[in-house]
C-alpha cells in the first residue's frame, strides 16, 4: 500500500479537526489540505484561505493540486452544491448532493420522505404564515417544538415550555426572518433519552459508526438555549445491541433506500438525530454531514483506516470498519455568551500544558498566541475505559486552560457514569 493520496477536507470546527486528525492516522494519506481550517487545524494540515461557499475556487484548487478526494464537512457548503461542481468537474468528492441535502437542509422534506417511507419520527403540520402558525400552537398542548425550515447552524430548533416562548419563537423565524425567509415545522414533542447515530452511506449500503450522545443546551442540567452542542460521549450504553439495530433497519437503511427510490440517493453521513421513546426509536432530525461535537468523540474510536471507509462510500464499494472500546468524552469550551452575542478575540493560555487531544472549533493564531475566534472555541477529549474515566481524563486537562472568557458544562454524560 503506497501512502500517496491528497485530501482537501472543507470546513473550520472541531468536527473538521476531527475529519483532519483521522485522515493523518491513515497510511494511505499523504497530505491534507483543510480550507479554511483554524489555528488547531494548521497543526495538522496545510490551511487554504478559501471559504467553504466559494464553491468554485474549490474546484480550482483540487485541479491545480491534484486533489484525490474531497471531504465535504459543513452543511453550508453541501447546501452550496460543492459536492456536484466537483463531480461534474471529474473530480471525488464525499458527501451529497445538494438535492440529498436537502434531507438536512429541508425540515419539511425529511418529514416528507420519513411520512411515505414509514420511517419512524413523530406528527408534524408546517406553516409560513405566523396568524396560523400561532393559532395552531397555542391550542395545542406544551412543550411546542418548533422548527425553522432551512440552515439555522443548529439554532433553529426551539422546545418551548410556555406559550410566551412559542410564540417569540414563531415571531424570530416568520416575521423577523432571523435566520431567513422561511418556513416553520411545527411537530409533537416526543419524550426520552436523545442520541446520535451517524452512518456513512452509499446509495443503499450502510457503513454504521459508533454511537455518540450529544449536549444540546447551553447549561448544566439541561438548561438554557439550545447550542450546536456543548460535549459529546461514545459509546451510549442505553442504546442496547436491539436498540442499534432497529434504528439501522427502519431507520437509516430506510431513509437510505428511500432517497434512491426518490431519485437523489445519498452519499456522505447520515447523521440521524434520535430519541429512545417507549416505542421504540425515533428520527428528531436528520442531518446530511458528519455532527459536531459527535465526530471528536468518534472518529477515535475507529481502528480502521478511515480513507478506506471514505473512499469505499465514494466508490459504492463493500468496506468492514473496526472500533475499539475505550470511551471517549468531550466537553466543549465556549465563549461568555453562545448561543446568543459572545466576544471574540481573547487570549487561550495553557494549552500547551494539555495531555489530551484537544479539537479546536473556532480559534485564531496570533503570532504565538491561540484567540478565541467563534462562539464554541475548544473541545476537549478525554479518554478512558469507562466513560466515568474518560470524564475524569477531560475534567483534568481542561482546569489547565486558562481563558476567563470561555465557559462549559461540567454533567457531560452524567446520565452514563
Ligand atoms: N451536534 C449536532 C449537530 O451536529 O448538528
């Protein structure tokens, strides 16, 4: 096996970190290019100053560089079209199309899809008028879910406990447009523990990853807003061997064979956004990319070479993965503010006093100081045998960061200790 293969990986978080740090453990991987990366990211790989939209200057870059494949991470440069300018252009690219995107980018697609296919998530009706929206929600009963129909960076889902909140909710996303001009998806709360079930996906074969929980709220106790996420764990061990494969069957495999049979088979992670309730799992929301904070705690755990993987989702080709069965858990440093206002550019002392691995999600480099530069900045990960070790692993590492500004949670997997 010769290690000659170029990797471009598109994106800037902890979740293209990640991306980046598997790829240099293969040993068929050369050299990784990351655009635009971030200060953690250049560590690892050689950052471009391209952003992840400019989708053209992205095909030009994989043409004068001899690119072999391309990862796509975030969800703005697949909802872009990156990934068919650079199959129409010739060129390997991982992750979908922006039609099977639209499994992610489209709430009222995916509900589409899941309604005809039998794919099991909860009753949902969709609005874009607010009067009707309004009127729909508030003779309902408490919590209302409510979700913006497009790309909100994970912001634009709201559980809402009082009619007050609902209806600021509805105000945000239909009057004042905050993230848009859109739709609303109004759907039945369901009730239960959440998880991650990212599977990579090629047409209709499933290559499942490890199971990962993620933190969606900004605070202990699951309090506050809701975040991108604010630490993650794997493995989940409430989500038994029967659990995982009912949720393979009727819901990964299903949404998979359904995007073929509607015409835009999927290519890429699918990411599935689930809940354990008293009948059994059940899709919260799907999303089209690989999930941050879930890849940091993840993609560790994979002992096979995650090229392979990659370039076998790419190729439709047959490929067998291996985990190991350490935990990992991860807790993620954000700054004074998130999900709301936040200030940028404080200094990150200490890290380099940091035995862990240490993901970064929205840091700058200036001269020989890291700077916050995003409203998550680090993700920490432990590791252990057990998850209880791993947190204790994480816990440790970061009281060595020293950045007044930044703030985290510290019940990371508390339900799995
Ligand atoms: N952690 C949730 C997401 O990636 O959207």
């Amino acid at each position: 096996m010769s290690k000659d293969k170029k990797v471009l990986v598109v994106g800037s978080g902890g979740r293209c970190h990640a991306i980046v740090k598997a790829l240099k453990r293969s040993p068929r991987v050369q050299k990784i290019f990351c655009a635009p990366g971030n200060a953690g990211i250049a560590d690892d790989a050689e950052c471009v100053e391209i952003g992840v939209e400019n989708v053209d200057e992205i095909v030009r870059f994989v043409e004068e560089n001899g690119i072999d494949l391309t990862v796509v991470g975030p969800e703005a440069a697949l909802a872009a079209g990156l990934v068919n300018a650079l199959e129409e252009a010739g060129h390997k690219a991982f992750g979908p199309t922006k039609e099977a995107a639209r499994i992610e980018s489209s709430k009222e697609f995916a509900k589409q899809i899941m309604a005809k296919y039998g794919v099991p998530t909860s009753g949902y009706e969709a609005f874009d008028d607010f009067n009707a929206a309004w009127d729909y929600v508030r003779n309902r009963p408490l919590p209302a879910v409510i979700k913006y129909d497009g790309l909100a960076a994970g912001k634009g889902v709201v559980v809402a406990m009082s009619y007050e909140e609902a209806e600021g909710a509805l105000r945000d996303m239909l009057l004042d447009s905050s993230f848009g001009k859109g739709r609303v998806v109004i759907e039945d709360f369901l009730d239960g523990p959440e998880f991650s079930f990212m599977c990579v996906v090629s047409g209709h074969k499933v290559y499942p990853l490890a199971m990962a929980q993620d933190h969606k709220r900004a605070f202990d106790g699951d309090k506050g807003p809701n975040t991108g996420g604010m630490g993650a764990y794997s493995p989940v061990p409430f989500v038994t061997d029967e659990i995982r494969d009912i949720a393979l069957k009727e819901i990964i495999q299903r949404t998979a064979d359904a995007l073929v049979a509607e015409g835009v088979p999927f290519k890429g992670v699918l990411y599935g956004g689930l809940i354990l309730t008293k009948e059994g799992p059940k899709v919260i929301e799907f999303n089209a990319r690989f999930g941050d904070p879930e890849t940091e705690v993840v993609l560790p755990r994979l002992e096979s070479d995650f090229y392979d993987l990659v370039e076998a989702a790419v190729e439709g080709l047959d490929c067998e993965t291996k985990w190991s069965d350490d935990a990992y858990l991860g807790v993620v440093l954000a700054s004074d503010g998130y999900p709301g206002a936040y200030e940028k550019g404080a200094e990150i002392k200490g890290l380099e006093n940091v035995d862990a691995e240490v993901y970064h999600m929205g840091t700058k480099r200036d001269g020989r100081k890291i700077l916050t530069a995003g409203g998550r900045v680090l993700m920490v990960v432990g590791k252990g045998r057990t998850i209880s070790e791993a947190n204790e692993a994480a816990k440790a590492e970061i009281a060595k960061i020293d950045c007044p500004s930044l703030f985290h949670r510290t019940d990371i997997g508390k339900a799995s200790l």
